[in-house]
C-alpha cells in the first residue's frame, strides 16, 4: 500500500500551498453551462437596469438644480 504524504511544517511552503489549493478546489461545486449563463443574463439586466435607473435620476436632478439656478441667479 502506497502511503499519503502529509504535509509537515519542514515542507516547501509554495507546495503546501499549492496543493492545498488542490485540495479546496475540489471540493467547489461548479455551475453548470446553463445556470452560468442564466446568472450572468440576470446580472447584465440587473447591472443594465441600474444604469438606466441612475441615469434617469441624474438627468431630474441635474435639470432641477440647472433649474433652481436659473431662477435665483438669472443666469
């Protein structure tokens, strides 16, 4: 029977960590090719949504503050 090599404190500390990585990547439960891409639309159309939210809201506040100049300054 072949033996496990356990990592020990005099080991090179680059290869602990690299198989530690090994390790806890293994252990990842990956998405599948449809839910990425099901997640990745819902982002963009949230991300875009926001956007246009934000855009439209600093259009009103632009306008109103370019507004309230106006009037006060006579500019």
């Amino acid at each position: 029977m072949a033996e496990k090599k356990v990592a020990t404190k005099t080991s090179n500390p680059i290869t602990r960590y690299w198989r530690e990585t090994r390790g806890e990547l293994r252990k990842v439960t990956w998405l599948s090719r449809d839910e990425a891409w099901r997640l990745t639309t819902i982002v963009l159309g949230v991300t875009i949504a926001m956007a246009a939210f934000l855009w439209v809201f600093d259009l009103i506040f632009s306008t109103s503050i370019q507004w309230v100049l106006q009037r006060l300054l006579g500019v």
